[in-house]
C-alpha cells in the first residue's frame, strides 16, 4: 500500500509539472514581450518639443528639435510657370539645415489663402476687404484643382530633398474653419465638402512622403469643438492639432485668454482629438512679431500645458539666449504624450544631395564648356581661313603659277576693260566696236591644255628662271595704252593687238630694230625655249617671245611674237600675253 501511494503521488506531481512547464510555455513569450515594452518606456525620444521659425541660415538653432516655415508665398521672382513656386533658397534652404542637424522639419501649409490673395487679391480676415471670410469659399470651390497642384508640386520638391521616407511635418490650412462661416458669399464649405478636400489634400502628399505627419488647424475662435474637430477625426489621417495666428496663453487654460469670447480650452481639444497639441507663439495680426514670450519659458506654466496635452511649442521670433533657456528646462518638465518621435532620415539623403548638387555643377560646367567651344571653333576656322588664304597667294607666287590657267588666262574683267575702251574710240572714229574684244576671246581660244606638273617642271626648268613680278601687268597697262593711241588715230578697234601679231622684231645688243620673221634672228630666249618643244601640246605652229621696241615714242615696250611654221605660241609668249 505504501509503494501504491508513492507511485500514485509520484504520477501526481509529473503530470502537475508538465502541466505547469506547458503553461509556462504557452505565457512566457508575451511575459518576455510585456517586460521588454516596460524596460524601454518611455522611449528615449519621448520629450516636450521646443520649435522656432525658420529666419534664415545665419541665426543660431542650437537646442531646437524642428524648423518650421510657412509655404504657399507668391514673391516678384518666381521661377515656376504657375506661382507659387518652391524657393530652393527658402524652403530648400530650411529642408538642408534640418537635414544636417538631425531634426524635424514642420511647414505651416497656408496654400489656400496665399493662392486667393495672389489669384484673386483677398486678404485675411482681421486686414480688410475683400476677404477671406466673406470670398474664400467661393475661391475653393472655383480653384479645387490648382489647390491640389500646388501641394502636390511643394510634396514632391520636399520628397527630391529629404527622401521619400522623411517624417515631415504638415500643419495644414491656418484659420481653416474661416472657410466654413456663414458668412461666406453663397454660404460657407459644408463640413462633409470640407473633410474631402482635407483628404484630397493629405493623399497628395503622401503620394511622395508616405511617412509625413498631419496636423489639423484648431481654429480656438470655435467654441464648438466637437462638431468641428469630430468629422476630421474620424474620417482623416490626423497626427496631431495646432493653433495658428500665435496670440496662445501658456498661463491660462484657455488657448486664447486675451482674446474676447474664446473660451475654448487646452484640455477640452486634448480630450476630443485624443492627439498632441502643437501651440503658436511669438506673433499676431498680420504675422507683426510680438517678439520672445516668456510665458512659455516658465516651467511652472510648461507643466500645466503639458498635463492639459500640450507636446510642443514654437517660439516664432526667440531671442539669443533662448537654447540655454531650453537646456536648463527639459530636466525638469515630465513626460508629455509621446506620440512625436525623432526623425530617422534615410542614410542616401546626404548622398543624393551631393549627387543633385554635384550634377548641377556639371551641367553648369558643360554650358560654359560649349560656349568655350563654339568660341574655340570659330577661332580655329578664322585661323584655318587665313592659312588658306596665304597658302593660295603663296602659290600664285611660285614657278608653276605660270601653267595655270587660273593664273595666266585674262579674266573678263580685262576683257571687258579693253572692250570698253574700244568701244570709245569707235564712237569718236564713227566706227562700230568689238572687235577688240573678239580678237582677246580668239588668242584665248588658242591656249593649249595646262601641261601635267612634272612635263611643266621640266618645261619651266628649260626655259629658265621665271619672269619677274610685274611683269605680266607692265605688258597689260602696254597693251592698253597702244590700243589708246591707235584709237586716237582712227584705226579699228583691236588693231594694236593685230598688230602685235602680224609684226616681228628684234633688238639686238646694240639696240638697231631688224623686220621680219626669221629663224636665224632669234632671241637667246627664243632659243633655250626650243629647247622645250617636246613640252608643248602638238597640233598648232609654235612661236617664241621675242622683246620689241615702241614704235610710238612713249617709253612703253611691246612684246611680239616670232612665229615659226603657223599662229602657234610658245608657254613663255603665252605667259607673257
């Protein structure tokens, strides 16, 4: 019995304790889980938010945990086709420093009212007429469209900058309740209207930063908060409230203790929404700075906003002491409602940063690169000109510029000069001109083809060195000034050149004048140029050059021909014509 009962017991207690290992199985996984949630609450991002307005990259940041700055603004120099357009040097420049300082970046999102007043002139409702509270809903309803371009455009300019998983932070549509008065022209946006361009909103930007925050205007001037904050709610993605126009107390309960007939609370919109406050201070009518308040200094008043659902704040104009203000109160402020955690920007933010702007410079560098270009290659042909210019001019000049015929035939510019000129005799003689004309055409008519370059080389080196320069337009101007005379004398026009042709001579060394055609009389030159017979084309009589004296007393020499066997004309002679 005794064995029994210790086998009995034994079993017991085996069962008992598989029992309770499987139940501490089943519970220590969700037990680990409670004790770790426990172990690092509260997260250690979880803090009051200090914020100022962005001035410019040249004030002191230090100690802040965001940036804010309002978008929607329509300057003299927008760049975009349709205004308004992100500032790379405003926004841009406020996006970057968040960027290197590891902070948040909040916008105060007054698209809606900047675009009435540039596109229809309206004003706020505390500056006048005509106004956002009488014509603004009539401009929504007519501009829904451009509303949402433009915060498409300015989503995905902050999404190029900061990455597409950037928490920024949207403080959409300051005053946004104004659109919903009675007193708007036509009766103001219905809540329901309201709510939808509100979502319609929101889904343009989280088309480019699935990861931004959504924070909805509390408009404290609406004593009734929960027909007004409800709807949006409910039905919209919401992160967290905020007040704008600044004016908030930090000593009262009320956001607005200063302003008449504003009885809203700070707790009453904590317990509606459920969500973190972001309060406004620093500024008033018509953004007029009010400079540092000191109100949201004192600890003592932090603590009271903070238990009322207050998370942070944003001092719009702080003075210069203002970080250390900061450090010396976050060790003794509690926990606020931890739902604002620190960003967690993308580690190739920095990199596609360099990259944009690295290929900014590049493209900067190719333009100046191609106007260096086209500079470098107009210079090059105006050089490429000239050489070829000079080339040309230096070929005229060589030996075998003579075989050319570009060079030796007369251009009709001669032949029109010589036909003029007996033109004019004619007319005096009472005679019809052109012959001398006629008969140029016929001698050039009678040039051989141009000889290959190694026949002329050989040709030119029988032959002897080649005539000076001038040469050729001494025996023109000689040319013309006989065809002068023999005018003035009555002959025909073209009879000087006939007569060059028909007649011969020769001076000798002693200078007397011999007639005829004769081979035994030739010239020294005649003679090395027979030399060079084989170098004429065949088919016509040759003739050498001979020098001639003037028959007319005026100092001018002729150049005749000799001829030899027919009309033929040797290179020299030809040259020489």
């Amino acid at each position: 019995g005794v064995w029994i009962r210790v086998y009995v017991l034994r079993a017991g207690s085996e069962v008992g304790a598989a029992f309770f290992r499987r139940v501490a199985l089943c519970t220590s996984k969700p037990f680990r889980k409670l004790q770790q949630h426990r172990m690092n609450w509260p997260p250690a991002d979880c803090r009051f938010r200090f914020g100022r307005a962005f001035r410019g990259a040249d004030f002191d940041y230090s100690g802040v945990d965001y940036l804010t700055v309002w978008i929607g603004q329509s300057g003299e120099q927008q760049t975009c086709s349709k205004p308004p357009c992100f500032n790379e040097y405003w926004h841009g420049a406020m996006l970057k420093l968040a960027l290197q300082m590891r902070i948040s970046a909040a916008y105060y999102a007054y698209i809606v009212a900047f675009l009435a007043k540039t596109l229809a002139g309206l004003h706020d409702c505390d500056m006048g007429e005509p106004s956002l509270c009488r014509h603004g809903a009539n401009f929504i309803r007519t501009h829904i469209p451009t509303i949402l371009a433009t915060y498409d455009r300015f989503a995905n300019e902050t999404a190029l900058r900061m990455g597409r998983t950037a928490p920024v932070l949207w403080l959409i549509e300051p005053d946004w309740h104004q659109y919903h008065e009675p007193s708007q022209e036509g009766g103001g946006l219905l809540v329901d209207e309201m709510v939808d361009l509100f979502k319609a909103i929101t889904f343009q930007i989280f088309r480019h930063l699935p990861a931004a925050k959504i924070s909805l205007d509390i408009s404290p001037w609406v004593n009734q908060q929960e027909e007004w904050l409800r709807p949006f709610i409910r039905q919209c993605t919401v992160h967290f409230v905020h007040t704008s126009g600044g004016r908030t107390s930090a000593d009262s309960e009320r956001i607005r203790a200063s302003d008449d007939g504003n009885y809203v609370t700070w707790k009453q919109v904590h317990q509606l929404s459920g969500l973190g406050i972001i309060a406004d201070t620093g500024y008033g009518v018509g953004g007029l700075s009010h400079g540092h308040d000191h109100q949201w200094d004192d600890t003592f008043n932090l603590r009271k906003r903070i238990a009322d659902g207050v998370v942070a704040v944003t001092q719009s104009n702080p003075e210069a002491g203002w970080p250390r203000t900061i450090e010396k109160a976050r060790g003794l402020l509690p926990l606020p409602q931890c739902d604002w955690r620190d960003p967690v920007y993308s580690a190739t933010v920095h990199g596609q940063l360099a990259v944009a702007e690295q290929q900014q410079w590049q493209a900067g560098l190719a333009r100046l690169s191609s106007y260096y270009a086209l500079l470098g290659a107009l210079v090059i042909g105006l050089i490429v000109g000239m050489a070829c210019a000079l080339w040309r001019r230096l070929r005229a000049r060589s030996p075998w510029a003579r075989l050319s015929p570009r060079v030796v035939a007369p251009t009709e510019a001669i032949i029109a000069q010589v036909s003029r000129s007996s033109s004019r005799a004619a007319t005096r003689a009472g005679a019809v001109g052109g012959g001398g004309g006629e008969s140029l055409r016929a001698d050039i008519a009678m040039q051989p083809v141009p000889l290959p370059k190694g026949a002329a080389e050989r040709c030119a080196a029988a032959e002897g060195p080649p005539r000076a320069r001038g040469q050729d337009a001494a025996l023109r101007a000689d040319v013309g000034a006989r065809s002068g005379k023999s005018q003035r004398r009555g002959e025909a026009p073209g009879r000087p050149l006939r007569r060059m042709e028909e007649e011969a001579a020769f001076v000798d060394s002693s200078g007397a004048r011999h007639g005829g055609n004769k081979a035994s009389r030739r010239s020294p030159e005649s003679t090395s140029s027979s030399r060079c017979d084989k170098c004429h084309v065949s088919g016509g009589p040759r003739r050498k050059p001979t020098p001639l004296v003037d028959d007319d007393d005026d100092g001018a020499s002729a150049f005749k021909p000799t001829m030899k066997g027919g009309r033929g004309r040797s290179k020299a002679s030809r040259a020489q014509i």
